[in-house]
C-alpha cells in the first residue's frame, strides 16, 4: 500500500512520494508534506522555468535559482511564472 501525507497544498490527505526527491532538509520536508500529484505538478513548472530562462540546472547558479523557486512553490508564496511568459 502508498504512503499517505496530509499535502499542504491541496490540504488532504493524498498519495505520498515514494522516495525522497531532493536532497537534503528541503527534499525531507517535501517528503513528509507533499503529494506525489503537486510535485508532478512542480516537475511541470521547473520545466518551464527551466525552459524559459534558459536555465542548465548543473550550474550551480541555476541550481539556486531552482531551489529558491521550490521552496516559494511548496512552503511559500508560491513560484511565479517569468514576466513575459505566454500560455
């Protein structure tokens, strides 16, 4: 049977991670509060960032960037779309 979280972002209870999926205290918190749909959901809008700023996630600097943006995603205001990004 699948773990279950209580998500903060949907605010129920909902299928867990599996593994933890970032290192570190921010992988562990995502882990233990957010559900495997909102990080599909982040996987979606990291691609985009990535795509958008044109990002090489090996570079240290990008991979700030990402983790910044991450932590605003699941634990605060919320990660925003580039300025001139168009649907």
């Amino acid at each position: 049977m699948s773990r279950t979280v209580n998500c903060v972002i949907l605010g129920t209870e909902s299928e867990g991670l599996d593994q933890v999926p970032y290192p570190g205290d921010l992988g562990q918190r995502i882990y233990d509060n957010i559900s495997k749909l909102v990080w599909q959901r982040w996987l979606g809008h990291q691609t985009m960032l990535i795509n958008e700023y044109r990002l090489t996630p090996i570079e240290p600097k990008a991979r700030q960037f990402l983790e910044k943006e991450m932590e605003k995603f699941f634990f605060g205001e919320g990660s925003e779309k580039p300025p001139d990004f168009a649907e």
